[in-house]
C-alpha cells in the first residue's frame, strides 16, 4: 500500500491519492495465470490515475501559491512600509524642510539656492540606493525611475536660472524625466478608459494654455503636456482596485504622478496665464511629494522578491 500526500495551501485540505502496489501472488494453473494478468492490467490503471492526479494536484497548487504571493503583496499595511521605508526617508524629510525654512528669493538665483532646492532629490537618490546596488542592477524599473530623478535635479537647476532663458532647458530635463518614468512603470495592464479620461484633461489643460502661448513654446509646451499625460496614464493603470490586483506600490506611483501632474499645471498656468496665490508653494509641495511617491514605488520589486520568499 502506497500513500502521497501532496503540500498545498494551507487553507486547502492536502489531498491524498491511495495506491496499491503489492506483488500479485504466485499462481501456477493457467486459470491464476489469467487472473494475474488482469491484476497486472489493474495495476497499470491505477498507475496511470496516479498520474493524473498528481498532475492535477501540482496545477492545484501552483496556482494557489500565485494567489498566496498575491495576496501577501496586497496585505503589507501602511504601518509596515513606514517601519521599513520610513528611516530611509528621513534625510529627504529634513532637506524638504530646510528648503521651505529658508525659503531663498527666487528673484536672485545662485548655486546654493540650486543646492538647496535639487538637495530632498539628491536624498532620493540616497533613498534608492540605500536599497543596495545590486537592487538596482537587477530591476530595471528601479534604475528607471534613479535615472529620472537624476534628470529631475538637472530640471531645478535649470529652471533657477528660468528668467535668464533656461526655461525651455528645464522643460526638456523634466520630459525625460516622464519617459523614464513612464517606461519604469510599463505598458500593463493597457486600462484605456484611464488613458481616455487623462488624454482628455490633458487636451483640456493645453486648451486652457494654448492662447497665451507663442513661438516654438507652443509646440514645446504641446509634447510636454503630452509626455506627462501618458507617464501619469500609465502610472494610474496599474492600480486596479476593481479587481484588487493592486499594491501600495502601485497606488503610491499613481499618486505621485496625479501630484506631479497638479505641480506642472500649476506653474504653467502661474508662468504664462495668470498669477497663482501662493503657487510656489503649491508648486514645491507637490512636486517634492510626488517625487517622493514615486521613489517609493521603485522598492515594489523588492517587496515581491520578499513575498515569494515568504511563501
């Protein structure tokens, strides 16, 4: 008698397949003769049940070891990620609040304002590499969105010289900025009910521009609204809660994009329309927390690799 009990979940009750592989009996008259060989054909009957099952059995349990590493990833709390990630933020904390502390005139620009400004970004790019190096070498999502922020601190420090004509030089280190991202987070899942709404708010925002733009700014402005567009489309894409196939990862780079999203409107519409009340400080505020969120989605790959070791 043969027993197997497959591992499985264990909200699944392992099942068992019985087999009996006991020698037939010796048998000399052609009458047992016979008999031995039907046993022998009920033996390889049962052997080819026994295939069967446990074939069943291990597309069973693949799968439930998919839904466990899914569900492993979607139950990390809010409390976990800030008892992990939290001590790697502080220095970009205090760099954001040393910036909004001193608060330096944009009217007079110098290298320490362009320090103090790229200086939470420089943090960022503690942040990641604080994961190690070699987290960055094995996912190229993280060495996308490092990349982009690389891009992202030449962008501030060009658009502190913006009044002296380095506007449009900025402009450019953010577009590559948003390329890097949007490739960082993919092309799945496609969702394009969200790349309707967001192509539509985009042509909408450029509309709103398009009279007080002029010269080659027109045109600039036109690949640069849509270059954010399409990062922010595919940073919401990912997140599905209908069908709860979602991370925190994945909610906090649809956030950050959304925030970047408010962060460049709004300096486009204070630059070219019309002065916004207190628009710096949306401005930075938005911009260095979306900055934020989107680093923190790079450690997603980390988190996963951790879950299917978990499991």
């Amino acid at each position: 008698m043969f027993t197997l009990t497959y591992p499985c979940s264990p909200f699944i009750s392992p099942p068992t397949v019985t087999a009996d592989f006991s020698p037939p009996p010796m048998l000399n008259s052609p009458k047992q003769e016979t008999k031995t060989n039907f046993l022998t054909k009920d033996h390889k009957y049962t052997c080819r049940r026994l295939s069967l099952h446990l074939t069943a059995v291990s597309v069973l349990t693949s799968s439930v070891q998919l839904t466990d590493i899914i569900l492993t990833l979607n139950m990390v709390s809010p409390v976990t990620v800030v008892k992990s990630e939290g001590p790697k933020l502080v220095p970009f904390f205090k760099a954001t609040c040393v910036y909004f502390v001193l608060w330096l005139p944009t009217s007079s620009p110098s290298w320490f304002s362009a320090l103090i400004k790229c200086l939470p970004i420089f943090c960022l790019w503690v942040f990641l590499l604080a994961h190690g190096i070699s987290f960055l070498e094995d996912h190229s999502s993280a060495r996308k969105i490092f990349a982009g922020l690389i891009f992202s601190a030449l962008g501030d420090a060009f658009l502190i010289w913006q009044e002296q004509g380095y506007f449009s030089h900025g402009l450019l280190m953010f577009a590559i900025t948003h390329i890097l991202y949007s490739s960082a987070f993919g092309l799945k899942p496609l969702n394009l009910p969200a790349g309707l709404v967001i192509g539509t708010i985009s042509g909408l925002c450029y509309a709103l521009l398009y009279p007080y733009l002029s010269g080659t700014m027109t045109y600039l402005v036109a690949v640069y609204i849509a270059l954010i567009g399409f990062m922010g489309w595919r940073a919401i894409a990912g997140v599905q809660l209908a069908n709860d196939l979602w991370t925190w990862t994945k909610l906090s780079a649809c956030l950050g994009a959304v925030l970047f999203m408010v962060s460049d409107l709004t300096i486009a519409v204070n630059k070219f329309c019309f002065p916004v009340p207190h628009s710096r400080a949306i401005i930075m505020a938005t911009y260095y927390a979306a900055q934020m969120l989107i680093a923190l989605s790079a450690v997603e790959c980390q988190d996963a690799d951790g879950a299917r070791k978990r499991v």
